[in-house]
C-alpha cells in the first residue's frame, strides 16, 4: 500500500488502521515502530548494500500525529527565535 501525504493529501490516522507495524531498535538503540512490509524490503536493501561495504540504519521511522504536530511547533519557536 502506498500512503502519500502532502498539502494535497492530508493524513488521517485511520489510514494505518491496517498496516502491520512492528517494533525496531535501531542504532541508538530508539524503540521505532515500522510498517512490516517496508522493513522487510529495508533488510533487504541493507544486506545488499553491505556486501558493497556500505552501511545504512533507520534515523526515525513511524511518527503518530501527535508527535509530527509537536515537533513542527517545535521547530516554529525554534526558528521564531
């Protein structure tokens, strides 16, 4: 499934209502919540680019609204200083 989200294409929460998310812990060592189907073509991508000696890890994955909303209050304030 592909979710597209812009200032076109506002985000509803019931639009993950049937992704399976599953629970990761990446490289510094942050519980992150990401959808299945992504993280398994994730480790495939990954084992493929090892073997070329190049390493990649997930930053941030799965936000809920709430969060993405508090973050971009954030970074508002930050910038109006």
């Amino acid at each position: 499934m592909v979710l597209l989200v812009n200032k076109n294409h506002i985000f509803n929460e019931k639009d993950i209502d049937n992704f399976e998310m599953i629970e990761y812990e990446n490289y510094q060592e942050k519980q992150l919540f990401i959808e299945s189907e992504t993280f398994k073509h994730y480790e495939m991508l990954k084992a493929h680019l090892k073997v070329d000696g190049i390493i990649i890890e997930i930053e941030d994955a799965y936000r809920s609204l709430e969060k993405q909303e508090n973050i971009l209050l954030f970074l508002m304030q930050d910038m109006a200083e």
